[in-house]
C-alpha cells in the first residue's frame, strides 16, 4: 500500500483536490495523511509568518473530513512549518512516504507557485510528486 503525503493549505477543501485523490485512490491502494503549513494569507504573510496557524487546523480538520466521508484512507491530518518547505522536509524526515501530491491556488494567486513548490517539494524530497490546481474552497461553516 502506498503512503502518500498530501501538501496542501487554501486548496485542501477543494474538490480539485478530492477528485484527484480519489483518482489515485482508484489506481491502487494507498493511505494519505494531509500536510497543511500554517502558511498566512494577505496582509499576515508579510506581517506576521506565525499567523497561520488557527487557518491551518480549520482546513485540515475540515478536509480530513471532506476525504474521509468521501471513502479515502486518510490516516491523519497535521499542520506544518509556516514555511511550505520545511513543513515537508519536517514530514518527511520522520516518516516514509511514496509519494507526494501538492495542491497549490492557480498562477498569478499562488505564493507557493510563485515560489516553485511543486518542484522544490519534488527535488527535497526525491519522490514522485503530483500538482493539483485547484480553487479555494468556500466551505460553508457550521
């Protein structure tokens, strides 16, 4: 069974992303836990790097969720590192994993795009890595 790690911060909700999990999920077993960096948005990005966190748990605990109640074996969800890289070096360093699939907002809205993170995560680490465009999902709160 593949262990994938699934990188993933404003798009974690999405349904691009789901979709694609699922699609992977269909190619062959495979166990995924979700990695969401603290990483701040707008104003706090510049202000405050640490600010992300709350973000954060609110779009991992809500995307475990979303994946679960869709049939995927997720088996945790965990915030990073503010910084996308490290958050993955971090991960990666104590657990093993086959694969790494990256959920970035598209061009021209993307920091971590801006930033390379698909292939910086792919080099980083050395394993296969998957990048999902997705949009921001506007989850109804409850």
């Amino acid at each position: 069974m593949a262990n994938v790690l699934v990188v993933a911060n404003r798009t974690a909700e999405s349904s691009e992303l789901l979709d694609a999990l699922r699609e992977r999920a269909a190619r062959g077993d495979a166990t995924f836990t979700l990695l969401v960096p603290a990483t701040p948005h707008g104003v706090a990005w510049a202000a405050d790097m640490h600010s992300g966190g709350s973000e954060a748990e609110d779009h991992m605990h809500g995307a475990v969720q979303r994946m679960r109640d869709a049939g995927l074996n997720v088996k945790e969800g965990k915030v990073g590192d503010p910084d996308p890289i490290a958050a993955v070096q971090d991960e990666v360093n104590f657990t093993s994993y086959d694969e790494v699939v990256v959920s970035t907002l598209p061009g021209g809205i993307s920091k971590w795009l801006k930033l390379d993170l698909p292939h910086r995560v792919e080099r980083v680490t050395g394993l296969p890595t998957t990048h999902v465009l997705a949009q921001e999902a506007k989850v109804p709160s409850s």
